[in-house]
C-alpha cells in the first residue's frame, strides 16, 4: 500500500508559465502548505465548476484594509460568489477607501506617537483618523439621512448595503468597492454583527438621534440565509479566517446536512479549542460540513495564499 503514494515531485519554474501551472506543481511537490494550496486551489475549482452548487465567501474586516481587497472585488464583480458573509469593518475600509487614502508602515512603529499624530494601526497599515472614522461618520450619516427622509423606516442589513452600494453610482473609484458590486450584481452580505464596528456606530447614533423610528431589521438577513440554505442542492464556502463570519457559514450549512465543499485559510492554532484555530474536520463531527465532503484547512496568510489560489481559479474559468 505504501508503495502506491504519489512520489514527491520538485517544482520546475522553467515550466511554470501560469497561475495554474504554478498551484498544480505546488500540487504535485507534496510538501507542507504548498501541496494544500495546491490541493485547495483543485477544491476551489471543483466548487465553483459545480453549476448544482451554491457558494458563500467569508472573510473578517482587516483583508479589505489590504491590497486583498482588490481580489475579494474581483470575486463579487464576477459573481463567483452567491452570498458574502463578513463584518462590519469590511464596509468601514471598502467605504472609507473610496475617498480616502490607506497608507504603508510597519509593525514595529510607536503605538504612543501614532495615537498622538491621529494615526490608527491595522498591522503594518496605516490608517489616518481623516481617511476612516472621520469620512465614515460623514458619509454614512449623509446617506442614511437621505434614505430616511425618502421614507425608509425597516430595512435589512444587506439591503442597506445595497442601497449604500447604489449611493456609490456617482464615485469615480465605484468600480474599486465591494459594497458597489455587491449592489450591482444583487449579491447579499450578511453582517451577523452589524454594530460592530464605525458603519454600525453611525446608524445606532442615528437611530438615537431622534429617528427610533428607524429599525435595522437583521431577521430578514436570516431569512436571507434561510432561503438560500434551503434552495441548494449543493453549498460551498471559501472561509478566510474564523470568527462571526465562519461560524454563521457553517452554522446555518449543518440545516442542511453540511457543507458539499469548503476550503478555509487560517493563522490560528488548533490547541486553543478556538473556532478560528479549528479545522474544517472538527465541523464534520457537527454536521456542519458533509462526511463526503471536499474539503481542505490550509494555514498560512490569506494575503499571500489568495493571490496565487483566486489567479489559479480565474485563469481555469476561461
């Protein structure tokens, strides 16, 4: 039986003229994380080549603080995906960035003097108070008071967003944001924690402010799911990172037997019992992916593992 294995095979670059001849070798290297980008780009694939299949995308906030956010917008404007699940931060940087801009630093930089200097750190990005928490309260307050005063009283999150999506028509970067493709292709993002975060904050200040008439209805986001989870003959999921996001995907998938096919891209360590630190075989003991499932847990970072899996995939697309 041994002598069956696959024998490992070195990478050839003389060889490697695409994205897809570059993840088949890493494939075929069998070692370490290179064989599971590989394998996991194979999974990708096959899910997004199943015409019978559904697919969701989840991702946490801080990737659309990055350059990254460029391949997740690729991903919606091409309707790879059918539904977004993420949080709230992902619509504070997608928005923020179309007026302002993120700038390069470093880890190591004084927290101490960025604080004084109103400079925020997201990793080694840097984020003036001008390009984010200022531009946000006033772009979000002006949309939403226009909605408002047009009748707007109960609406669903991921409508909101799509309506925040059409207030962007007029942008010269509107081609650049998430919010905006998921507006033009219909395609609903689902924030399971909407308050959490500077988007969120201005609409409960708004709804303070004398408009508690105003209810952001987040059980029509369920009922979103709910009918998305139902009508699926297969689902599938390209889960970036744990907390809300994973959880709610693979949470509502176990109503349906499970996931048909996941891939999920991870720092955490599985020692801890954490949801972010656990791999996508300790959701079938759930339910919440299917026993015969296609699955995969790469670890590594997602701003270097998507480029080379989201190239791989569109280039098999064409």
């Amino acid at each position: 039986m041994f002598m069956k294995r696959e024998i490992v095979k070195d990478i050839d670059l003389t060889k490697i003229k695409t994205m897809k001849d570059l993840t088949s070798q890493m494939t075929s290297s069998g070692g370490y994380v290179a064989k599971k980008v590989g394998d996991g780009s194979q999974i990708l694939e096959n899910m997004v080549k199943d015409k019978d299949c559904k697919r969701i995308l989840s991702f946490p906030a801080s990737l659309v603080a990055t350059g990254t956010r460029g391949i997740i917008k690729e991903l919606v404007k091409r309707k790879i995906f059918d539904m977004i699940i993420t949080t709230t931060g992902t619509l504070d940087h997608d928005i923020a960035r179309i007026y302002r801009n993120y700038y390069h630093g470093s880890f190591e930089m004084d927290d101490k003097e960025l604080h004084k200097e109103g400079i925020n750190r997201e990793g080694n990005v840097l984020i003036p108070n001008e390009s984010y928490s200022e531009i946000l309260e006033e772009k979000v307050r002006e949309i939403i008071e226009k909605l408002y005063n047009k009748g707007l009283r109960d609406i669903s999150t991921h409508e909101l967003i799509w309506e925040f999506g059409k207030s962007l028509e007029d942008e010269k970067n509107k081609e650049d944001s998430i919010v905006y493709w998921c507006y033009k292709n219909k395609i609903p993002m689902i924030l399971p924690g909407p308050l959490d975060g500077s988007w969120g904050w201005q609409l409960y200040y708004f709804w303070q402010d004398g408009h508690k008439d105003f209810n952001l209805n987040i059980m029509k986001d369920e009922d979103a799911i709910s009918d998305f989870i139902y009508s699926s003959d297969k689902t599938g999921a390209l889960m970036i990172g744990g907390g809300i996001s994973k959880h709610h995907t693979i949470w509502w998938n176990q109503f349906r037997g499970g996931l048909d096919y996941a891939v999920y891209i991870t720092t955490a360590p599985e020692w801890d019992g954490s949801l972010s630190g656990a791999r996508i075989r300790e959701a079938v003991s759930w339910g919440k992916v299917r026993e015969d499932a296609e699955f995969i847990t790469l670890e590594g970072d997602a701003t270097v593992i998507l480029p080379i899996m989201i190239g791989s995939l569109l280039e098999s697309l064409k």
